[in-house]
C-alpha cells in the first residue's frame, strides 16, 4: 500500500500533480521535477543531500542549467509557505545541500489510520456487537469511520476584476439612463429677445435650448454693449435692419447676424472659440464683421414723388389745332 506523504499540512497527490492543504483545500500545481525534488527530499528526510546527489536523482544525469536545482528548491519553498530567510521547512546548508526537517513530513497509510479511528470510536461510544451461536463476539466497524476525513473543496472566489467590470457597467448605465432623461425631459429650443429696447435698429434674440440651462446674455451685454451701440448709430444712418441670434455651447459662442433693408439681406455666421477670455479683441471682430456686411449692402435707390406726375402730365397735355 503506497503510503501518502503530508508535508507542512500539504499532501502530495500525485496523480494531479499538486499540493492539496488538509485544512483549506487549496491546491498548488507543481512542475513534474519540482515535485520528485520534493518526493526525494522527504523520502531523505533530515539528511544533506548534496546537489550532485539531487540533481541525480531528480533529473537522472540529464544535462540541466546551473539554476534549475535552486529555482526548483525556492518554488517549493513557496509552495510550502516556507520563509526564504528563516528556511524553517527546507533548509540551505552552505556548501554541502539541502535538507528537509524531518519534523515537518508525515508519511500515513489508510492501515494506520484504522486503529486510531477504532480507538476514538470506543472511546466517545460503544459499537454495536453481534453474537453468533457458538458465543463468539465481533465489533462492527461501519465503513465511514474507516475513511479519513474528507477534504474540503476550496471555496470558490468570484475574481476582483469580475466585480470591478460589474460597477463599471453598472455606472455607465445610472449615466446613460440620467442622459436620457434629461434629454427627453427637457423643453424644446425657445427663443428670448434681449435688450432690444437700447437699440432701435438691433434686435438681439438668445436661443435657449432645452437641456442647457445656462445663459450667455448678461456676458455678451457687458462686453458688447458699446459695440452695439456705435453699430446701431451706423445702422440707423444707413437705414438697414439687424438680427442677431446668439448661443453658447461651452467655451463657443455662435453669433448669427442678419442684415435687412428694402431692397437686400446679408447674413453672417460665426463660431467664436473662448470668447469670454478676451473682450477686446471680441469687441472689435463683431464692430469690423458688422461694418463689412452694412458696406456690402444694395443702395436702394428712390425716384422723386413729382418725376412720375411730370411726365404724366407731359405725356396726357391736352391737344390743339397746330397738333392735328
């Protein structure tokens, strides 16, 4: 019967090529000479083993770099939860080997544990005895106490990026549906006239968009007030007619103007870019675009009221004798 070896509370199953705690259930995979190291060493539990000796009985004289056997003894040392510095499981002796303590392996067979599960069993209570006609007597031994316990399965661990990816989905879709919401919520793109009374050729109308709730107006007003002002004395001069619609989308101003008068219509769209920082040089873009456009309007030319009744009256004179 092939005995099973416990090292440090972890027990070697060959057959999945790990290490299994008797307490938790975890299990560590090891690499198939990492595992006969290990077997080696707890078969010489308690003797130097030089690395000649090991690398022999490990490898069997194949040829090996020189760092296999220390990288092989620091993954079991890991495995085994055995400190690198104190080398409490496997020890490192300087220029001879290796040893395993022989305090911390454990070789049990299933007919050494039958005795002591019998004597526990007597001890906490009787087992059933039966009799047979010649008197003879014999104890039942029921067959779960002759098994050792069985080892937990690890408990299973949901990985931490699985539940990182969860709130991440889960916050993009709060987002989403306040978005939404307040899309659909919002009222409808309105219209607000502004401080059309100071100019009697300018007509300043905001555009409000539902979902925006900010206003640029009282901005704008401080900075082109004067502006406006000398533009509309211009206006006024050349009897022409301004709109201005005007609205703002972060750090961008839109501004629309539309030029009117009897006889023509000019309209001039601009984005202006961080038109806040600057009101100088925003000043002076809307007076020279607003000047340009006024200049490029048709003159509408008026005939004088008494031409037409002239030659009205030219063309109907009343006829004489001479004439016929």
């Amino acid at each position: 019967m092939t005995p099973s070896l416990i090292i440090h509370h972890w027990l070697i199953d060959h057959a999945s090529g790990s290490l299994i705690h008797q307490v938790t259930g975890e299990q560590r995979r090891l690499g198939e000479y990492q595992l006969k190291l290990l077997q080696v060493l707890a078969e010489h539990a308690g003797e130097t083993l030089t690395r000649e000796e090991l690398t022999n009985l490990v490898w069997e004289r194949r040829v090996i770099g020189n760092n296999s056997l220390p990288n092989a003894i620091h993954a079991l040392r890991l495995a085994l939860e055995d400190d690198g510095k104190q080398q409490r499981i496997i020890k490192t002796v300087p220029k001879k080997g290796y040893i395993l303590e022989a305090e911390f392996c454990q070789f049990i067979t299933l007919a050494d544990m039958l005795p002591q599960v019998q004597s526990a069993d007597a001890e906490s209570s009787a087992e059933p005895v039966t009799s047979d006609e010649s008197g003879a007597t014999s104890t039942l031994v029921s067959p779960d106490r002759m098994l050792p316990p069985p080892v937990p399965a690890p408990a299973a661990e949901a990985p931490f990026w699985r539940w990182l990816v969860l709130g991440q989905v889960v916050l993009l879709a709060v987002l989403l549906l306040i978005i939404a919401r307040n899309y659909f919520s919002a009222s409808p793109t309105v219209l607000q006239e502004k401080n059309s009374v100071a100019y009697s050729n300018i007509r300043m109308v905001e555009v409000r968009r539902g979902w925006d709730g900010s206003s640029a107006s009282d901005d704008l007003n401080k900075q082109l007030g004067p502006v406006l002002f000398s533009l509309n004395q211009y206006l006024k001069n050349r009897q022409v007619n301004m709109e201005v619609f005007f609205f703002t989308s972060g750090s961008s101003l839109n501004y629309t103007m539309t030029l009117t008068n009897r006889c023509d219509r000019r309209q001039l769209a601009m984005n202006i870019i961080n038109w806040r920082t600057d009101g100088l040089q925003l000043s002076a873009l809307i007076y020279r675009e607003g000047e340009r456009k006024i200049n490029e309007m048709a003159k509408c030319v008026t005939q004088p009221a008494g031409g037409n009744a002239a030659a009205g009256a030219g063309g109907n004179k009343p006829e004489t004798a001479a004439d016929r």
